[in-house]
C-alpha cells in the first residue's frame, strides 16, 4: 500500500512537490528526491557541490522540508 502524500508549494516547473504524510522533522534524500522528482543520485550530486542545504547526522544526510521549500522559492540552482 502506498503512502499517501500531500501537497507542499514548489517551484520544480510549476508542479507541486509533495512531502509524505507523517513524514519525521527531517527527510532522507530519498524523500527529498521524490519531493522534488528527481532521482536520488542527482540530490547527492547537489549535496557534494553545495547546490542544496542539508545536515548530517553520523553518515546520514538529513533535509529539513522547511528549508528545501524555502530553496526552491528563492531559484534553487539560481544561487
């Protein structure tokens, strides 16, 4: 059974990102890529050159949804 997802605002090519529900404080890069529908390779890529915020936790990348949502606001790649 699939999780059910709500709509969250974005900027990704005027589609709406959707974060899952229940979803904890901070998303996996999994989540995130999903959110944004990209693939989880290419959110990797834009932790190792600095392109997105994220936090560490151990070897664990961890995003805040309120901050990925703020980055995509502000032109995500633009900066």
């Amino acid at each position: 059974m699939k999780p059910k997802l709500q709509v969250v605002p974005s900027i990704n090519n005027g589609a709406p990102a959707k974060l899952p529900a229940g979803a904890s404080q901070f998303l996996t890069a999994a989540e995130v890529a999903a959110m944004l529908r990209l693939r989880p390779k290419t959110i990797y890529n834009m932790v190792s050159q600095g392109r997105i915020p994220y936090r560490k936790a151990g070897h664990q990348l961890l995003f805040d949804p309120k901050e990925i949502d703020a980055w995509t606001k502000s032109g995500a790649d633009n900066q």
